[in-house]
C-alpha cells in the first residue's frame, strides 16, 4: 500500500508498505480521505521527531475486521477519530479525557495519509463513528476539526444569548462561525485581516467583521460600542499571532472569558497583567484537542447541516501531492480546507 512519508513540508515520500492485518478487535481501514490540519504544517513541532505519517483527519470504508470485533461490519462507511481516553483515570473520571495519558499516545496506525490504516480495539470501541448515507467520505474529514472546535466552545463555557468575539478565521475560524450561531450566541463580531476571508466570515453568519486597528486601545472601544454593553462576554482566539491574543484580553468584558484557541511556538510569550485579571475577574482557558464526545456532536452539525462541511473544502488532492497540500495549508492564498482523496 501507498503510505505517505513526512521529513519537511516540502519533503513528503511515498512508501510502498505491506496492507496490515487486523488482530483481536482491530478493523482495517482502506482510506477514501484525510483532512489536511494546519498542525500537519507547524515545522518547528514534526520536523524533530520525523520521518513520520500524517493524517489524523480520516474517513474510509471497513475492509476486514479482527477476531472479535464487534460494532461494525466490512463495508461500512466510517470516520476513526485518532485518539480515544482509557476511560478511567484521574483525567477521566474529571471529564478531561484529551488530557489523559492514554489519549494523548493512542494513534491510528500508520496514520491517515495512507491507503490503509488500523483502528486498535479501544479506537473502534470508543471513538469510531458511522456516516450516515448522506454525509460524504470528503465532509466526513471535518469531523474531528469541528470536534475540536465543539470542545473549546465547550471549555469557553459559551451559552445562549452571549456576545462573542472571534479572533481568525481560517478553516477552523469560519467553523467556529457556523457552531457558534448553532449556539444561539446574541452577537457575533468577527476580527479578519485578510479581504477574502472576510467575505467567508460573513457568508458564514457573522454579524459585523472588523479588521483591527492599528491601537489597539482604540480598538477595544469601538468594539464596546459595536458590541453594546462592557464588551464581549467570550472571546475565542484561533489566530496564532500574539499580538490577536492580547487583543483578545482587551476586548472581553468584565466576569468575561478568553479561550486560546490556536497554537503558538512554545517559546512565545505575551505580557500579562495580573491586576488588571483580578480587577476584571477575566477567566482565562485554552483548548486542546477534542474528545469522543465532541466527536458525536460534531457528526451531528455536519449531518444537520448547522455546518456547511462542502464550503469548506476548498482544494481536493490525490496522497501523491500531499506536499503541495500543506503548503497550501500553510499560506494565505484562497485556501480553506484541503483534503487528500484516495480512489
Ligand atoms: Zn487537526
Ligand atoms: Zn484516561
């Protein structure tokens, strides 16, 4: 079988692998696609521990199914989220599952950016989804984008009737657009430089789409008088530059949360005032991943069609051009969401 092979994002090898066998519980996979994620673009974090196979946004249909397997049939049209919680540790028993130990080591083998891949046991009895006949193998692969978008809306502890500032929209950004809107947020304002992406924030339902200006003290009134009231009750930040994160702190109103969004290099660092934090009662939380919770919920959007997944995609490639994909992923050209096909 084909397996893609990463050193750099401009170095991207195609292997030729023997097709796995499923043991006890396992499933094999045959891949139909696999989202490209901006964390399949961040050098600093993979070139270290390379050569490696990407791919953690996966769809395909169950080609053989292990010893004992139970839940699925071969056939079956299926999304396998790349990790699952053991369930039972300390982590999981508080309810955060995509901070245990086990979630964090579980993957889908070799990964999916090949035209096989395995479901081990715990994957395919905890986190392995049916599509439904009319969600596609391509807006399947948004599945776990959109988890984890479900989660940090989660830890963001948004309700209805909130005001909500989002900071970034790219792929992830305008699928936090449609979910928050699923949410029933009050006001939804939207910070974008880029024109083109803009446009999409507002096609997507954003209520006002600003790009910032220049101080940002001067910013963070004009956001209060758009807003209404002290400013933003939530504020999700899913840009990966610092200065948007201490715009984000400016804008939110007093009692009001900041949720991190994106991934910064772990040496950046941002000042922080902590008076104004206690004066202010801002709660500040960041969101990693998303587990077999949001997962569900996530299928549901998509099903619902509360996410437009279709819209999304906007370049489609075959694994042999994967390079090109993130670089693709990478820039900030006309691209959202790039999946790799396989026939
Ligand atoms: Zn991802
Ligand atoms: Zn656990």
């Amino acid at each position: 079988m084909k397996v893609a092979v990463y050193y750099n994002n401009h170095d991207v090898r195609i292997e030729d692998r023997p097709v796995p066998e499923p043991g006890p519980g396992e499933m094999l996979v045959q891949t139909r696609a696999c989202g490209v994620c901006v964390a399949d673009t961040m050098e600093w974090y993979l070139v270290p521990r390379a050569p490696l196979t990407l791919g953690h946004e996966p769809t395909g249909v169950v080609l053989k199914l292990g010893a004992g397997t139970n839940g699925f049939r071969e056939g079956d049209r299926v999304f396998v989220h790349h990790h699952v919680p053991c369930l039972i540790c300390e982590y999981c028993r508080q309810g955060n599952f995509t901070m245990c130990s086990t979630f964090k080591s579980t993957h889908i083998k070799p990964g999916g950016f090949a035209e096989y891949f395995l479901a081990s046991a715990s994957h395919v009895e905890r986190d392995t989804l049916l599509l439904p006949d009319g969600l596609s193998f391509d807006v399947g692969t948004l599945i776990e984008p959109l988890a984890c978008v479900i989660h940090a809306i989660r830890k963001a502890n948004v309700r209805a009737g909130d005001r909500v500032v989002l900071i970034g929209t790219g792929a992830m950004g305008l699928m936090f657009v449609q979910a928050l809107r699923f949410w029933g947020v009050r006001k939804l304002v939207v910070y974008e430089v880029l024109e083109w992406r803009q446009q999409k924030a507002r096609e997507f339902g954003a209520d006002c789409v600003l790009t910032p200006l220049e101080d940002p003290q001067a910013e963070a009134e004009r956001a209060r008088k758009v807003l209404g009231g002290g400013g933003a009750d939530k504020v999700i930040v899913a840009a990966k530059d610092l200065r948007a994160m201490e715009l984000g702190m400016r804008l939110a109103n007093r009692g009001a949360t900041v949720l991190f969004f994106a991934t910064p290099q772990p040496d950046e660092s941002i000042p922080l005032f902590p008076s104004y934090l206690f004066f202010n009662e801002l709660q500040l939380a960041a969101s990693y991943s998303a587990d077999h919770l949001d997962t569900r919920t996530a299928l549901d959007l998509l099903t619902a069609g509360a996410v437009d997944g279709e819209a999304l995609i906007t370049h489609r490639f075959p694994v042999e051009d994967l390079s090109e994909a993130i670089l693709q992923t990478a820039g900030r050209q006309h691209c959202l969401k790039s999946v790799i096909q396989f026939p």
